[in-house]
C-alpha cells in the first residue's frame, strides 16, 4: 500500500488512527499495541500477501536470538554470545542476499565464465533491505547488553510500525518502543494530529506535485541513454538535475509522510533527511542525506571494521569499504556498485583535503564554493545511481561533459542561428528537454533546497522528529508553522494538490532498495 494513494489517506490511515485511540482509551494498552501491529502487517501484506511468511519468520527468528543474546550477557558468556550473534548477522544477510543478490550474481557468473546457470526469477520482497538492517542492529545491541525489553508482540510492533516499515528510517528499539508506554494509557493529543496531517501533507505535494513532475524530464533522457543514445550537453545536464531533484523531493516527500503519519499515534521517528543539497561538503552530505542509514553504517560497519583508529590508511580503507557496501545495499547493480565507490573515494578525498584546508564558517566566498563543489559531485553521483548501465551512465556523463556535442534550438538563437552553426553548435531540436519551461522549472527546485528550510525547520516549534543532528541554516527564510487559520489554509492547498494528482499514482523511488 502507498502512502500516496485513496485508500491509505481515506480509509487505512484514518481507521488505524481512531481504533488506535478507542483501542487506547476503553481497552488496554496491549490491545492497542496488538491492533497497531495487525494493521502494519495488513499494510504490508496489501503489496503480496505471500511475503508475510518472510517478515513473520524473519521477526520470530531474530526475537528468539535476541532474547537467547541477552540471557548469555546476563550468564557472561561472551564467547557463545559472540558465535550466536555472528550466526544471526549471517542468517539476516544470507536472506537478504539470496533475494536481492541471486540473479546478479548468476548473471554475470554466467557473462564471465561462460557457464549456463538457470535459476528461477526471484521477486525482491519489499522492504527487505530495511527491515533486515533494523534486525541487525537489534541483535547487536542485545549482543551489547543495550536492549532491554523483550515482550514479543512489543518487538513485532517494532519491526513492523508501517509508517516506517517500508522505506525507513531505520530505527534502534531503544528510540522507538519506549515512546509507546511513556504512560499506561494512550491518550489522544489534538497537537499530535494537526502536527502529523501537516507534516503529511507537505510530504504528499513534494511526491506528487514536484517529484512526479519533474520526473517527466528525467525519465525519458535517462532510458534514452541506457539504449545508446548520445545526450547533448543541455539534455544530459537537464537529465541529471532533473534526477538530482526528483530523487530529493520524492524521498524528502515520501521522509515527511512517514513522520507525520507515525506522528499522529504520537510517536516521533528519528529524522532521516535533513536538507543535503545545503552539504558544504560530502562528509557533511552524508550527515544529511539517509541519515540513520549512514548512522547505521557508521556504527555497524565502519566502526567495527576499525574506524579511524589504526591511521589514516586503514581510515581511507575503511570508508571505500563502507561506501562498497552502502553502494551495494542499494541495489545489485554494477551502476551501485560504482556509486558506492565513487562516494568513498569522495569521503577520502574530503578528509585529506579538510586537513590541508579546513572549510571558514565566517568565509562565505569559501562557503558558496565548496557547496557549489560539493553539489556538483553529487549530481554526478546521481547519475551512475539512476542509470540501468554502465554504458548508459557513462553516456550521460560523456555528455555533460560537452563531449557529445552542444545543440540550442533555433528558436532561442534567433538571427545568431547561423554563427552558432559556424562554431559547431547544432540548432536542431533538443529531443529529452522541454526548453524553458524545464529551465525555470529547475531553477525553482535549485531555490527551495538551496535556500528554504526543510519541513523539519518549519515544524520546530513541535520538534516532529527525536533528533536534529545537523544544525539549521543561520541565514535562510523563517517559516514556523502555527495552528492558524492562515497555516490551515496553507496546508490545505497543499493536501489538495497532492490529492488532485493522485490520478497516476508512482511508488517511491527508495522502494526498490
């Protein structure tokens, strides 16, 4: 089930909410709790019902190592509880792998050895790669002695809260379950709601109205270049921007919904997206961008894998490794495979480079440039992350690069049209971009991300998430939203917008990861 869809914002959600509060108030805590959990597995299971058997197995087995993991801590078996854990990361990955990892590794086990494995199609089981990690965490930190409760259907609930089931973030139990039984009893907040359907509604326009919009830009060029299409040097930038902030606003969009929605049962989920295009460099990107994703990498990849304590090699080691594997959770694709790389190398050179140079805060020329730098980058990045090839990648690259020509239709030349043909300028009509309209388009998104604040700004005064891990722009607009009757009738257009274009409803992009 989609958040941006009828019977999720008509009929799922609303029911949810109100059995929840009734279930709360008439009922006891667990039954409210029991319902949550029955719901989730009903809004995940409205995808393909025959991957519930995964998620139920995946959730018992994980519950009962947890539990086993935290009677050996309590027993001080270190040694048992260190195998039982390794079992159990093994286990998640080995799931994990088979569904998301089995086909690639066929097929080009296949192109390079010449062999002729057949194996069945396998259909990736949606939201696999988040719920796995968020398993892992959770026996890491049993193993660590740093979870406590282990009540099975608090733990199911856990795993499988929808508003965050599907793609993110990915939660620590510690920062989820204890916010349900802060008290004995739920009670209904009107603040919880204004502040959820708000923070929803400004979600569902950047998907709907932005996302899916400048979509139409991005798509075409995209596919036309993985078929062998040269783009030109204005279609091949006018693709990646229009990606770079298609990916933004989609999973921006799809990052508010989840909150707001968790944030009508009163729950405030960790903030996972925290305006990364304002990074003045990738380190401070990845701060930014899927946040408790590079949180959980960092602490259960990077940091065990020896972080930055054995020198600045095995640092730089270290972060290409990590990269690798955030590449490559991604998708099984060689396209993710070199992004991954790619922002590692990124990583290696922003620190070598913050040891020579560090970046002034009080230097606003050295502040534009480096976000201008760094921006630049990423687009890049984006690049080999959309493509369905390397060859399709590297022609898009080739071509804002200006290496497969520059063409400016004739229209927008006028009487200049034949000098610019004397200088190699084709005047043909460019294929993959609108023109203008695309332009102002672009540069109205290049604005808001540069220069806006971010739904979590706007909503400060109801701290809408549990964490703000990256400080708020000191010279941006302030826009604090207030229960007015002037922000009611903002959030209204918005909500209605993004209902108006609901007529071609699209998933969201991190879906397929």
């Amino acid at each position: 089930m989609l958040f941006n869809s009828y019977i999720f914002i008509f009929l799922f959600l609303p029911i949810t909410v109100i059995v929840f509060y009734l279930l709360g108030k008439y009922a006891r805590l667990n039954a409210a709790i029991i319902w949550l959990f029955v719901a989730s597995m009903f809004f995940y299971g409205w995808w393909n019902p025959i991957y519930l058997w995964l998620i139920v197995v995946s959730i018992v087995f994980n519950y009962v190592l947890g539990l086993f993991l935290y009677k050996l801590r309590e027993n001080v078996n270190k040694h048992l509880a260190k195998m039982m854990l390794i079992i159990g990361v093994i286990a998640n990955l080995s799931l994990l792998g088979y569904y998301k990892y089995a086909n690639f590794f066929v097929e080009n086990t296949n192109e390079y050895l010449g062999t002729d494995i057949q194996l069945a199609p396998i259909i990736l089981p949606i939201a696999i790669s988040f719920f796995t990690f968020q398993q892992i965490a959770y026996l890491v930190d049993a193993y660590r002695g740093e979870t406590e409760e282990y009540n099975f259907i608090h733990y199911c609930l856990f795993v499988t809260f929808f508003p965050q089931l599907i793609a993110g973030p990915i939660v620590h139990h510690k920062e989820m379950l204890p916010q349900f039984f802060a008290s004995k009893k739920i009670d209904l907040k009107v603040e919880n709601i204004i502040v959820g359907l708000a923070i929803f509604s400004i979600g569902l326009f950047k998907k709907v109205v932005i996302a899916d919009n400048i979509a139409l830009y991005a798509t075409p060029a995209f596919a036309a270049a993985d078929q062998g299409v040269a783009l030109s040097f204005i279609e091949a930038w006018g693709a990646s921007l229009s990606y770079t902030f298609q990916l933004y606003f989609d999973f921006s969009g799809y990052a508010d919904m989840a909150i707001g929605a968790a944030r009508m049962f009163g729950i405030k989920l960790p903030l996972n997206f925290n305006s990364p295009y304002k990074a003045n460099s990738i380190i401070d990107f990845w701060r930014r961008w899927h946040m408790t994703l590079s949180r959980f990498l960092r602490d259960y990849v990077y940091i065990p894998l020896g972080g930055n304590r054995n020198g600045k090699y095995r640092k730089h080691l270290n972060m290409l490794a990590t990269m690798f594997l955030g590449g490559l959770w991604h998708g099984a694709g060689w396209t993710f495979v070199c992004w991954g790389i790619l922002h590692g190398l990124y990583l290696v050179i922003n620190n070598i480079w913050r040891t020579f140079v560090p970046l002034d805060p009080k230097n606003i020329y050295n502040i534009i440039v480096m976000r201008v730098v760094t921006f630049v980058a990423i687009v890049v990045g984006w690049v080999l992350f959309r493509a369905e090839t390397i060859d399709g990648a590297m022609s898009i690259l080739s071509g804002m690069a200006g290496l497969n020509g520059l063409i400016i239709p004739e229209k927008y030349l006028g009487p200049l049209a034949p000098y610019a043909q004397n200088i190699g300028i084709e005047t043909t009509k460019l294929i993959y971009f609108s023109g203008f309209g695309q332009i102002l388009f672009l540069v109205a998104l290049f604005v808001i991300v540069w220069f806006a604040p971010n739904t979590q700004e706007i909503m400060s005064e109801y701290s809408s998430s549990t964490s703000n891990d990256s400080a708020s722009e000191k010279k941006q607009l302030k826009i604090n939203f207030r229960p007015t009757t002037v922000w009611a009738f903002i959030i209204s257009i918005l909500f209605v917008a993004g209902l108006l274009s609901l007529n071609s409803v699209s998933e969201f992009l991190y879906f397929q990861f």
